[in-house]
C-alpha cells in the first residue's frame, strides 16, 4: 500500500481521503486496477514496513506518491513539510524517490522541495549570523561562493574571515535535496584547505540544539587561525 492510505497508516495528518486504494505491485505482475483498487505496477518495488498488519510503502515514497497525485502547490507544500519537519523525511530522500522513479508530472514536487530547502538553507544563514554576533566575533564574507580547480561551482561557503584565514562551512546535508550534497561538501573543503584556509564544519542541526558549543568551537577556530586576536 502507498500513497494517502499509506499515509495515514504512518499518521500522517495532511493525508487526503482517496476513493481507491494505491497498491505497487512488480512490474512483472499483471493485476488490474478495480473501482476500489488502483495498481500501479514499479520496476523497483520499495521494502515495505508494516503498519497495522499491512504492507506499506517506507515514508518516503508514500508522501510522493501521494504528491504526484495532487495539482495544489499549497497542498504538496503542506504533506512535503510535514513529513520533512515532523516525521524526520529527508529531502534528499524524497527527491531520491522523485528522479529514481522518473514518473511524469513531476515538476511541482520538485519545485516544492526546492522551496522548502531554501526556507532551511536561510533559516541557517540567520541562525548563523545570530550565533557569530552572540560569539563576539568579526562578521566574515557571508555566502562565499566556491569552485575547484577547473572552475566548476562547489556551491557556497556560509563564511570566510580571508584575513584570518579561517572559513565556516554550515551543512544542513539532512535537509538538502541534491542527494550528492555531502561529497561535494567534501570537495568544497578540500579546496578551501589547498587555499592555506582553517576550515570549521558544523551541521545545521547543532546551531539550535547546541549553539553554546558552536560558539565555542567558532572562537577556538578563529584563536587557532588568528592567534595574535
């Protein structure tokens, strides 16, 4: 089972009311759907999970299968949102199932999860302003974009002190919907450290959950970089 009844059996409260039932079944099975019944056949069937004796479809995949169902942005907005924020979905996660199943009629799905991936991405920006202020340090170059040697774009750098030599990288790998997010924060790293920069990780979730301890390590990477401060 996927879909809104899928949905509602993982207590999903946005789930909508469907008159038929969404099952996934192999490719290679030809059962046909029924005024009750919806069969979708997947050449990838996911691993079910069961809730209440059934058979259902992983979190993930029963929010876009559901979504790609729906015309509304404001509704898509809403069930990606709750499984994002309330059911511990990751973005990455649900743009995994969008481009593996390559389905028509995509498009607002995708549009959605880059929405709410730059709400989080500027949630961090402020929290991260907030926690440099709060550490009494200098306010870095914000946003400071990044490429490799060739010039290929590695993304953007959160901070650089250039003249301490010091750059702050804040990921939010859970949040971001490009899957290959984490290898290419690596990357970017690597290539901020060939540069003769002190480069200080910090994932996104600990600017709220422990930013006293943020603040601590931003001032020991600024006094290591920086010791005549």
């Amino acid at each position: 089972m996927t879909g809104d009844d899928a949905l509602a059996l993982h207590g999903v409260r946005t789930a909508l009311p469907r008159e038929r039932v969404h099952l996934l079944v192999p490719s290679k099975c030809f059962v046909r759907s029924s005024a009750s019944v919806f069969v979708e056949r997947t050449p990838i069937p996911p691993r079910p999970v069961l809730r209440d004796g059934l058979l259902t479809a992983p979190l993930a995949r029963a929010a876009v299968d559901a979504a790609r169902r729906i015309n509304s942005r404001a509704l898509v907005t809403a069930l990606f949102a709750e499984v994002v924020f309330h059911k511990g979905v990751r973005l990455d996660e649900l743009n995994t199932e969008l481009v593996m199943g390559k389905w028509r009629g995509t498009t607002l799905c995708q549009e959605v999860l880059h929405d709410i991936g730059a709400r989080i991405r500027s949630g961090v920006s402020s929290l991260a302003r907030d926690l440099v202020l709060r550490a009494g340090l200098p306010p870095p170059r914000w946003n400071v974009p990044v490429d490799d040697a060739q010039g290929n774009p590695l993304g953007t750098v959160t901070g650089t002190w250039d003249d301490a030599k010091l750059a702050w990288d804040v990921h939010a790998f859970d949040f971001d919907p490009a899957p290959a997010s984490y290898p290419t924060a690596l990357k970017r790293g690597s290539r901020l450290a060939a540069t003769g920069l002190l480069v200080l990780h910090t994932p996104a979730t600990q600017l709220r959950s422990n930013p006293e301890g943020v603040i601590d390590e931003l001032t020991a990477a600024f006094a290591q970089s920086c010791p005549g401060t």
